[in-house]
C-alpha cells in the first residue's frame, strides 16, 4: 500500500499531461527526446502498476483487484487533511 501511496502524485501527474504531450508531438511542437522521456515514464507507471497488483495478490488473494482504488482514496483523504 505505502508503494502505491508514493506512486499516485506521479500517475496522477502523467495521466494529466499524457495527452497534451502526445498532441504537442504529433504537431512536432515535442523533440523525439521527450517524447522519448514519455514514453520512458508510461513504461515505469506501467511497471508499477502491475507490479503493485502483483505485490498485493500476494499478500492477499484479490487484493490485485483493489489496491490502487484504495490507494487512492487513501490518497485523497491525506491531501483532504493536509497530512
């Protein structure tokens, strides 16, 4: 839980910029180089994603279903008290 907690802020970032990023390169208005940094991150968010799944199914059958709406919530009750 606390790998996925650490990991929200940086899907929640990407998830917001992916497709303004992916529209800037298809205009050319986006170096190849980060569009390469792009997908460089999309390939770790990813990883995390399913590695997270991976970690919780083990610690708990069906956790992998769940996790990350959890993770969220309890992302979302930290930022509601300014913890």
């Amino acid at each position: 839980m606390l790998r996925a907690l650490k990991n929200i802020p940086v899907i929640f970032a990407f998830e917001k910029e992916k497709e303004s990023l992916d529209r800037l390169y298809k205009k050319g208005m986006l170096t190849d180089d980060m569009h390469n940094q792009q997908q460089e991150l999309n390939a770790y968010v990813q990883k995390e994603l399913n590695e997270v799944k991976e970690e919780a199914e083990m610690l708990s059958e069906g956790w992998s279903q769940s996790i990350w709406g959890q993770a969220v919530n309890f992302h979302k009750m930290i930022q509601e008290k300014g913890i």
